[in-house]
C-alpha cells in the first residue's frame, strides 16, 4: 500500500491533471444542494442537472417542496433513475427539514444523515461544498482510485476508505482531493478503460502497471 508520502504525490500529481476540479451538481444554496446530492445516487451529475432546473424552479424552498403533490415530484424527476423513491425521500426531507431543523439544512455529519435518503456521503458533500467544512465524500469513483492505487486495501469498506484517506491526507486538502479524485476516476481512471498508458501515475500505480503487462504480452 502507498504510504502518506506516497498517496500525496499520487493527489498531487492528480491536483496537477486537473487543477479546477470541482462539484459538478448544479445548486443555488444548501439546500438544493443536498436534495440534487440525494438524487444522485445511482444516478449520473449530468443526468440530475437535467431535471433539477425545472424542480427548483417550482420548489426552491423546503416549505414549497414540503407542500409539494407527489407526483408532480416525480414528474418533474422521472428522467433519473430510482425517481419513485427518491421523490419520496426529497419530500420527506424537506419535511423533516421544517419539523427539525427549522428549514435549515444542519451543518453536522450526524444530523444531515438523519434526513431521508441522506447517507455519509450525502452529508460529506454538503458539508464540504456547502459550509466548507472539511470532508472526504466516497463514491464510485473516489473507492476505484483508491484501491487501485493501492492507498487502502483492496477489501476495505466505504468508510474503511475514507478513514484511509483522512489519515493519509492533511484535513486542509479534504475537500480539493475529494473533487479531484472524482475528476481523475470520471474522466482519467475510467471503470472499464482506464488511460493506464498514459497516466503520469503509472510509477505509483502496481494495478496499471499489471494492465498494461498484460495488454502486451
């Protein structure tokens, strides 16, 4: 496994290939925030700015979406996979929202992550984009890089990662590395294709190197 000196050579190369990586969901506060974050699970960013314009200009705010028809919320998100549920989820959460938090979204981990469809990652996002505060988010992505990267072990869990990743990485850069490695899994470090033959990662990376041996011989 890459050591802390290591892992931040390889974030730092990473921080060099993609130096405005960023949160790619479209939202005007946080609170359309965490609902476009809840909408995405299983779902792509591209996809759920799709279909997020229309449902916050309807219901922008906690008490409108509260007050909201159910099916006119799945109307307005049917374009995005798991719709039904995730309609359900983003009302009861708006709901949730006025009852508890006075329709404010919480600014700890603990509190987003008692909202329906808010898990960890759901409230690292929101607390690093949104408040800024200092956070490790791991998706599909973020677990790929690692663990081909040899920076966590190869059977470590979601969190298993993001504890890896927070002792690995000054807390200060949290939230950067965050972004950045989704950049370089979503557009470098692909699931099915990664551009192994020409990653400046490569010395660093043991499971591109075994591709690329068995691509040639």
């Amino acid at each position: 496994m890459l050591n802390k000196e290591r892992t931040m050579e390889a974030i730092t190369r990473m921080y060099e290939m993609f130096p405005e990586a960023h949160g790619e969901l479209q939202a005007q506060n946080p609170f359309q925030l965490l609902v476009a974050v809840i909408l995405s699970a299983q779902a792509t960013d591209v996809s759920v700015n799709k279909a997020t314009p229309a449902l916050f200009a309807a219901y922008p705010t906690p008490d409108l979406l509260a007050q909201a028809p159910i099916e006119d919320i799945i109307d307005k998100i049917k374009t995005i996979g798991l719709y039904r549920n995730k309609a359900k989820n983003i009302k009861a959460c708006a709901q949730m929202l006025l009852e508890n938090f006075g329709g404010e979204v919480p600014k700890t981990r603990e509190e987003i992550m008692t909202l329906p469809g808010a898990g960890r990652k759901t409230a690292n996002v929101v607390l690093g984009d949104a408040f800024g505060i200092p956070g490790i988010a791991v998706d599909t992505h973020v677990e790929r890089v690692s663990k081909r990267l040899r920076i966590c072990k190869q059977s470590a869990s979601v969190t298993e990662v993001e504890e890896t990743l927070m002792r690995k990485i000054p807390k200060d850069l949290w939230v950067k590395t965050h972004h950045t490695m989704i950049f370089f899994g979503r557009y470098h470090c692909l699931a099915r294709n990664p551009k192994c033959e020409i990653c400046p990662l490569l010395d660093l990376c043991q499971e591109g190197k075994n591709r690329l041996k068995g691509i040639r011989t």
